[in-house]
C-alpha cells in the first residue's frame, strides 16, 4: 500500500490536519510534542492533542512520555511509521471486510419481502410468521428483488481488496 493511499485514508477518517499530523510525524526524527505540532500547524494544543487522542486510538500513532529535568511535568513525543499505519489500516480493512462479507452472505441466504407502506423489510421467516403482512399497518407484503444489494456490497468488497493490494 503507497504512502499517497494511506495519507488518504487517514484524512477520510481524521481530516486534512489528522493527515499532516502523520505526514509531520513521518518526516521527523524521534517524534514531536503536541506543542511543536500546534505551532507547526498553526492550530491550538488542544485540537492537536483531541486528534493525536484519536489517531492513537486508531492506531495510526504513539506516544513515549519523558520528564524534563527535576520537574514532575511530563511530556509527550509522539511519532509513527509506515509499518504501524499499514498495520492499523490493515486491520481497520480487514474489520470492514469481515463485516461486508457476513452482511453479504445473509443478503444471499434470504428472501425478503417488504410493506408497500412504510417499506419495512421482512426475511421469509419473518413474513411467514406473521401471514405475509405488515405488523405496521396490516398491508400485504411484497417480494423484494435484492440482487443490486448483492451486486453493491460485492464492488465495495472488490474495491477493499484493491485498495489493500495497491
């Protein structure tokens, strides 16, 4: 997976500042505090740290905590590399992936049917059970064709595969 593709995805999931918090981390040597980020960025030390709390949290980030001197104070360096967002990324997709596959494979084990009404969604059980009419308003449901469903979640299951090979 490129660099270009990963710096991508980080700023779909935290913004364009998540993303030159990692592209600053990158490119530096031992790290950065939450301080020298802000002043880089030109943005206030709590929104750097509300996303440095949240690209960690997602794994794109880390922290080493020193003292400085004879002081009680902490301070936070925080750093990445490429090996730890391919990793995070990865995982994230794999998540993803194992989701749309389950999701994929009970849209084709199921028929469904569904209200004409109030479009309520029904399994074959489901309609079945209650005489192939609505438990909302007593209409009788209809046969619903979910193949563009299928069809859907197949390219989305493509274009993460795609997405991981590049």
């Amino acid at each position: 997976m490129s660099e270009n593709i990963i710096l991508k995805i980080i700023e779909v999931l935290a913004g364009e500042n998540g993303k030159k918090i990692v592209e600053i981390l990158l490119n530096s040597q031992g790290g950065k505090s939450d301080e020298e980020l802000a002043q880089e960025l030109n943005v206030r030390v709590n929104d750097v740290r509300k996303l440095l709390y949240e690209l960690s949290k997602q794994g794109f980030v880390a922290y080493t905590r020193m003292t400085k001197g004879d002081s009680r104070w902490y301070s936070y360096y925080w750093y990445t590399d490429m090996d730890m967002l391919k990793q995070s990324i990865n995982r994230r997709m794999n998540e993803i992936r194992r989701v749309l596959n389950e999701r994929l494979a009970y849209e084709e084990s199921q028929t469904f049917y569904m209200c004409p009404n109030d479009l309520s969604r029904y399994t074959f059980d489901e309609a079945f059970e209650n005489n192939f009419r609505c438990i909302h308003c007593g209409s009788e449901l209809i046969e619903i064709d979910n193949s563009r469903t299928v069809q859907y979640l197949k390219r989305l299951i493509e274009a993460l595969s795609l997405i991981h090979r590049a």
